[in-house]
C-alpha cells in the first residue's frame, strides 16, 4: 500500500528507538505492533488502539479528534518547513501527547502544537536532525 | 521552543544535489578535501531539505544505518548493527557529526553507538551526509535531581543522566533555558542526550517536561 496524499493531522512529531537497538534503546522491544525497529521507516500513532489512547491522550491536548490507525497503517510525513518528506507504517503506539500539552514549533508564519507521531531514527532523519528532536509535520494518507 | 532553530530551514534544492554529488566524489576521491564549506552549511538538516517523492514505505529514499563501532579504521567506520548485519561508513570532510555537540572524527570510540545516513557507493559503503553518535531520545520520569545529574526511570530502569555544559530544559513548550531548578520529582521528561557506553548512563543536552 502506498502513501497518498489525503490530509490526515498536523502537529508534532518526535523520534524513538524500537526493536533491536545499543544503549537504552535495548530495553525498547518491538512496540505495540511487534515488528518495530529503529532502522525501519516505522512510526507510532497516538490513536492505534482504545488501549493506546487511554494511554496517549492526544484529547487533553485538544487533539481529540484523531483518527484510529492501527497497526500497518501506512502515512505520509511531511516536514512543514522544508518540504521533505517520508512514507511511514504505524508499528508502535505513542507518543505520550497528554504529557507536553502545549508545545508549539513554527516556521514560515505557522505553528505546529502537540507532539501527535513519533518517528522511528530512519524515518526522523530522512525529514530531520535527530539532534532537533522535534519537527513540525503535515501527515497525509 | 525546543528545535526551532531547525524547524527555521528553509529548502535549498541547489545546495541538496550540490552535497549529495559531493558527498558521493568525496567518497570515491577519499576523504581528504578542501573547500568543503563552499556548498553550504554543512549541517544534517540541509542535505535532504527539499520535496522528494512519496513511495511505499517498503522502498528507501535515503540510506540509513544503526548499529556499534567494531573498528575505525581512517575515516572509515565498520559498524555491526543490532540485527546482525555490518556497515561500512565513509566519514568525508562534508559528513555532519554529532556526539552531545557538533563535533569531528577525533570523539568517535570504538564501542560507540550510532545512527547514520547516507549515499550508497558501488563498493557497498555509505558516504555519510550525517552521523549522529550515541544519540538518544527517551520518554522518562525523573526520580531525583542532583547539582551534577538526574536520576531517570526509562522503561522501569534507573538511568543516570549526567549534565553537560550544552543542557538545556523547556518547561511547557517554553524556550529553552540553561535553568534546571524547576524540573520536579514524578514529571515525564523526555531527554535528549548521548550515551556513555562506559558506564551506560547519558549525557543530557536538553530535557522537555510539560505542565
């Protein structure tokens, strides 16, 4: 399945490590999905499932109105302020948006609130620094 | 605002193919070259600031690699990743590097972690644009505050979180600031830093918490 260009979300996106991995990332595990892994274009959805939810609670953040995309769910990531872009899968549940309600990255007079993707090191750098951290994204599907 | 000076990037097509085709003759050529600053600000995010074509998520734009440090030998790093495979990374003059800072070939250790990416080379090595060594970017709750580090919780581990000169804190979305003393006990905080193989704690360059 390939990624298309219907609006899906915007916001923020971070990076985390999955699957096979050095450092403190050898704990992470495979994710909500199983198959995650930090050298794959693989990312986590906020809304992968009820359980997810209860946990990320992107609706604390006024975030309340995103999509359930499980496990597979193939996107379009798009860094808002340089145009590059990457095809993601969803394999992990997150990221914890309740927690970092009202945090905003702007370029080009927009501004981007609540963390509502987190991006595997693959697909982060293929759009970003990891050494950023955070990006301000245009997610389609 | 944590990474706005990043997310401020403007597209800069002519200086994204101009590194590439460098990166990709510096490989070939070798590492040794001169008047690399001419093509631009060499840092990560300039390499690939620019549209490119959304494809299955099966098919890789970018070469990208993780894995350990076996060996360094000249600019060349050989990598055993976690799931087994090596790599052979082509550090060049243009290659952006960070361990806690921007930094060159001279703070890379064998055992190090990294994340790498890149072009490709005939020979099967990657002509690295960036690598990031001992990156890592956790969700966390501190556990206790000291003048000199944090003790975290990541994944039901303790993890010691040294600071360094570079570490900043945002509070709530706010700018960062070199002030840790509202950073509490219980908060999540997602950490930002490098690993020390040595002794497996991190260094901390920046730590968000929320409200």
């Amino acid at each position: 399945m390939a990624c298309s260009t219907n609006a899906l979300w915007a916001g923020e996106t971070t990076w985390f490590c999955c699957g096979a991995a050095w450092g403190p990332c050898g704990s992470a595990g495979g994710g909500a999905c199983g198959n995650c892994r930090s050298s794959a274009y693989h990312g986590a959805w906020p809304n992968a499932s009820q359980a997810c939810w209860d946990i990320t609670r992107p609706d604390l953040c006024g975030e309340g109105g995103i999509a359930r995309r499980g496990c597979g769910s193939v996107m379009n990531v798009r860094h808002q302020c340089s145009g590059a872009t990457v095809c993601i899968s969803i394999a992990d549940c997150g990221p914890r948006t309740k927690s970092f309600c009202g945090e905003a990255l702007c370029c080009g007079g927009t501004c981007r609130t609540n963390r509502v993707l987190d991006l595997t090191p693959a697909a982060f750098s293929a759009i970003g620094s990891l050494s950023s951290g955070m990006l301000p994204v245009v997610i389609t599907e | 605002m944590s990474g706005t000076a990043d997310a401020g990037k403007q597209p800069g097509h002519s200086s994204r193919f101009g590194r590439r085709g460098f990166l990709t003759s510096a490989a070939v050529g070798g590492a040794t070259i001169v008047g690399a600053s001419a093509l631009g600000a060499l840092d990560a995010d300039a390499a690939f600031a620019a549209p490119s074509r959304s494809l299955d998520p099966a098919v890789t734009q970018t070469t990208f690699v993780e894995g350990r440090i076996g060996a360094i030998r000249g600019s060349m790093l050989h990598v055993a990743g976690s799931l087994g495979e090596t790599h052979r990374i082509q550090v060049t003059n243009a290659t952006s590097l960070w361990k806690v800072r921007t930094t060159t070939l001279d703070a890379v250790e064998v055992g190090d972690g990294l994340y790498a990416r890149g072009v490709e080379m005939p020979d099967g090595s990657i002509a690295a644009d960036a690598v990031w060594v001992n990156i890592v970017n956790l969700y966390t709750t501190i556990q206790g505050i000291q003048k000199d580090r944090l003790h975290l919780a990541h994944h039901n581990r303790e993890l010691v979180a040294h600071t360094v000169p570079e570490t900043a804190a945002s509070y709530a979305g706010s700018a960062l600031t070199p002030d840790l003393s509202r950073l509490r006990i219980g908060q999540p905080a997602q950490v930002l830093g490098a690993w020390r193989p040595a002794d497996d704690s991190i260094d901390v360059v920046r730590v968000t918490v929320g409200h």
